[in-house]
C-alpha cells in the first residue's frame, strides 16, 4: 500500500494526487488536513489530520502560538513547533498507519519534516519538489532522504541547482493536469478572456475588465471568490481567446493542456516559485509574464500580446504526466 501526504495549502497538491490516483495499481490511503474531496473513489481512505498551525489553550490555561515555539528549529526545519498538540498527533497519525497498513511507500507533496519521518520509519519515500530557490537546509536534508524525487515540470525548464547532486533520483514527469487527454471545444468566434482565479487585486481587475471590454474583448471571471467558483472550467480554459492565470503548476499544466494563449501572473510564494516558473514560461515563449504588481494597462497590453502567440505547449510536456508519476512511485515498491 502507497501512504500519500497532501499538502492543505490550495488546491494544487490536491489536484495532483486526483489526477495521478486513477492511473496506480496499488492501493492507497492519503493524510492531509483537507477534507475528503468530492468524487474520490469510495475504497480509498482519506484520513484527515489534526491542525498544526493554529494557536491552542494548554490545560493550565496558557496560549501557544506555534510561530513562536521555534517551529524551525534554528533554521533546520521548516515546520516543527515545541510543544504543539496537534502537530505532535498528526506526525503520530501518520507513525501509527504506517504500521497498522504496512505502508510499502510513502509520498509526500509537499513537506520536509514529512520526508524525514516516512524515511526514519524505514518506508520508502517519494519527495515531490516545487520550482523555486529550494537551496535551504530543509530542503536540502528532505532530497538527501528521499529515494525518489518527483519534478511535476518539463526536464530543463526551470534551473533546479537543489537538485543537481541528486539527478540518479530525480524523475521529471512533465506538468501534471486533471484535464490530459479531453478535448478542447470549438474556439470561440469573439475574443474572450478568462480572468482565472485570485490572480489580481479587485480594483485592478474592474479596471482591467473596464479596459478589454472598451477594446472589444468579452471578460469572464472564474474563482476569484466563492460565487465565481465554476465546477468544470474547462470548457472556458480551452474556449477562451486568452487566459490570464496564476504561475502555480497546477495551473500551467492546465493551460499546456488546452493550449492556451496566456498572461501568467506570478504570485508572492515561499522560494519565488511562480516567478521561477513565470520566468521559464516567457523564456520558452509559452506565455506572456507579468507579476502580481501588474497595472490594468500593461495586462490589457500583455493579453492583445498574448492573442497573437501560438505557444508550444507540448514542450511542458503534458500528455502522459500523471500516469507517469504513477509509474514512478511503483517503481519505488519493494
């Protein structure tokens, strides 16, 4: 049986492990502090762990906030706090199935900590790595546990210098997408964009809107808040003339899969993920790059740019990309 960690922050870690699931032939049980998603396959287990971030009331009535019980413990890792319950238990979750479920292997999207203790319980372990500035010390001791190191990007894409002494381990499977393999529809005979996701500031984004529609472009905005949440948005991400999206590989993989025209705007992330990823998209010529400081003047610039492109997207290597994944981790199995 294959344990698998997802990370609750977004909703990127978890569409991962959506899309890579149905393509493994071993059983699997998944942790995270996420709440069962909808439409996971009723056989799966889907434990959820307690929180570790929150501050908590002891016994004798005193308060932890956890960002002041030297949760990095002088820089060697990235999460750990002194004396909080409910990161002690979710480590102790993990521990306990292990043994209970004879874990085979363990992976892990993402955490150092995570690694570490999979690989102090002898199973084996699958780190899954982010684009970025990872040359920390976590980072460093969670590649150097690993027994496999997954890359969800196109091989050469994005400068990995963490990486670069554990290239026999690294397995670069291309960006991984829920939406491989579907059909894009018929392209729309107006110019559209689709405005995807918190990529840009309310104001800015009523101004952008303001300015596109003055040119002739038909606007829509999808989830940027709980009432533009849209439950299939592939007929819009493959429909529209231009998508503007955030930089997190989740969304990249989405656009390469539909190909896309695009404006990625790169987010504010721990290790300048987006912006390393943003970099790489503008340096291939996949998408036009912008960062989340972007005027609504230069996006509208950057979208009648991004109309007349004809990206390459399958240099991202999309097609194939969870199943390879999938292989990968069963190629860890005793």
């Amino acid at each position: 049986m294959i344990g698998w960690y997802v990370h609750h922050h977004g909703f990127g870690h978890v569409a991962r492990f959506l899309a890579v699931h149905p393509h493994l032939r071993t059983p699997v049980v998944a942790f995270s502090s996420l709440a069962r998603p909808a439409g996971l396959a009723p056989e799966t287990q889907w434990i959820v762990l307690p929180p570790d971030a929150d501050v908590v009331e002891a016994a004798d009535g005193t308060v932890l906030d956890p960002r002041e019980a030297e949760p990095t413990a002088r820089g060697k890792l990235h999460w750990a706090p002194h004396g909080h319950p409910g990161h002690r238990a979710r480590l102790a979750v993990i521990a306990s199935a292990a043994v209970d479920l004879d874990l085979d292997v363990f992976v892990v999207d993402v955490s150092a900590e995570v690694v570490a203790l999979a690989r102090l319980l002898g199973l084996r372990t699958v780190a899954v790595t982010q684009p970025g500035a990872r040359t920390d010390a976590p980072h460093a001791l969670a590649y150097a546990l690993a027994d496999r190191i997954v890359a969800p990007w196109a091989h050469g894409a994005v400068p990995t210098p963490a990486l670069a002494e554990h290239g026999d381990r690294v397995v670069w499977t291309g960006g991984i997408s829920r939406y491989d393999g579907r059909t894009p529809p018929e392209p729309a005979t107006e110019r559209s964009v689709l405005l995807l996701g918190r990529v840009l500031e309310p104001e800015v984004r009523d101004e952008a809107t303001a300015r596109l529609s003055a040119r002739g472009w038909r606007v829509t905005a999808i989830g940027h808040d709980e009432a533009s949440r849209v439950d299939d948005p592939w007929p819009l991400l493959a429909g529209s003339t231009v998508v503007v999206s955030a930089a997190g590989q989740n969304s990249v993989a989405d656009l390469a899969a539909s190909g896309a025209r695009a404006v990625v705007i790169a987010q504010d992330r721990p290790f300048d993920e987006q912006r390393a990823t943003a970099d790489a998209l503008a340096r291939w010529g996949l998408a036009q790059r912008a960062d989340d400081t972007v005027s609504a003047s230069d996006l509208v610039d950057l979208v009648e740019r991004a109309a007349s492109t004809e990206p390459d997207w399958s240099r991202w290597q999309v097609a194939g990309a969870a199943h390879r994944m999938a292989a990968a981790l069963e190629a860890v199995r005793p």
